[in-house]
C-alpha cells in the first residue's frame, strides 16, 4: 500500500543494489596485474594468455587505487543517498494516508454524531406531538362528557315539565266531569287551583227524630 507511489523508486534501489552502478572494481576481475613465469614443481613456465578471466582475490580499499576508492565512496553515497529518497518518500506517503484515514474517521465521528442528535430531535419532537394530541383528545372527550350531561338534565327536566302538566290537566277535568255534593251551610268549595288535592266535603245527614 505505502510502495504504490515509488514503484519506480523501488526500481532505481533495486539496480543500484543490485550492483549496476559499480565502478571500475568489477572489471579488475577481468584483467591479470602478474603473469607467473616460475611454477613450484620443476621450474616451468605457466603461461596464460592475455584477457583470460582469472580468478582472483577481490582487492581491498586499501590495495585499490585512489580512482577507484573515489568512484566506490561516490556509488555508496549515490546509494545512500537513493534510500534515504525512498524512506522519505514512503514515510511521507504513510503520514498523508494516516492524515486521510484520520479525516475520514473524524468526518465518520461527526456524521455520526449529527445522525444521533437528530434522530433524538425527531424522538422529542414526536413524544411532545404525542402528548399534545392525547392532551386534546382528553379535553374533547370531557368536553364531549359535559354537553352530554347538560342534554340529559335538559331532557330530564323538560320530561318533568310535561308529566307535571299532563297529570295537572287530569286532575282539573277530572274535577269538572264529578263534582262533588254540596257542603253544607256557610261552607265554601274550593277550585283545584288553589288546593290541587281537593278535599271533599263533609255531609251533615238530619236525624230521624224531629222534634215538632
């Protein structure tokens, strides 16, 4: 992930590791500094033709010559130098990506932390609707309760109104269809309306004995 963006970094490290900016200590591996005329048993001569690859001891810093020491430090610190390119570089493309997830997880936080506090903004917002409506509906229906009692006294009322006339009007034609007999001397009948329950009269029956 960190290495996409120094592929071709990656690539110029790898040449240079690899060895393919080496100086001139490679080629001495090709080349014969002594031919040997004397060999140990018998004094011959070993003779080896020129430009014949020859193994040899690879030479020292100290053995080599001071061009070539030169171009040895001049191609560590090419090396050196392209490595520290290279670390710089990934490390700086891991500090923009940690910066990135860093926003994207703030922004992830904050929308998160919005969604909440409207969801609980629509929560309050609903439950104070709900109550406002019960509150309604339970001031309708006292209402509703109230109107229906008033009818009712009403009704009960005017009922009351009607049977007092109705039995008030059977009384006075009772009254009027059988009369009563007639009292005696001095004595005064009375209308129903001034004494509704009519008394009746008392009849004073003469004695069998005359006194003549």
């Amino acid at each position: 992930m960190f290495l996409s963006g120094a592929a071709s970094d990656q690539e110029q490290l790898m040449e240079a590791c690899d060895g393919g900016e080496v100086g001139e200590e490679d080629s001495d591996l090709t080349q014969v500094d002594e031919i040997p005329e004397e060999h140990e048993d018998g004094g011959r001569q070993n003779v080896v033709a020129e430009n014949q690859p020859v193994e040899t001891a690879p030479k020292t810093t100290a053995q080599m010559s001071p061009a070539s020491r030169l171009e040895k430090a001049r191609t560590r610190s090419r090396r050196v130098a392209l490595l520290s390119t290279v670390a710089e570089k990934m490390l700086s493309q891991a500090e923009r990506e940690e910066n990135n997830n860093a926003k994207e997880r703030k922004q992830t936080l904050t929308e998160s932390r919005e969604w909440r506090m409207q969801f609980l903004e629509a929560e309050q917002r609903r439950h104070e609707d709900t109550m406002r409506e019960a509150q309604e509906d339970r001031k309708a229906f006292i209402e509703a309760q109230q109107q229906n009692c008033e009818g009712i006294n009403r009704a009960v009322s005017a009922l009351s109104s009607l049977t007092e006339i109705l039995l008030g009007g059977n009384r006075e034609q009772s009254h009027q269809a059988m009369p009563g007999p007639s009292c005696g001397r001095g004595s005064v009948h009375r209308s129903s309306q001034e004494n509704p329950p009519r008394k009746r009269c008392r009849v004073i029956k003469p004695s069998k004995k005359f006194d003549l």
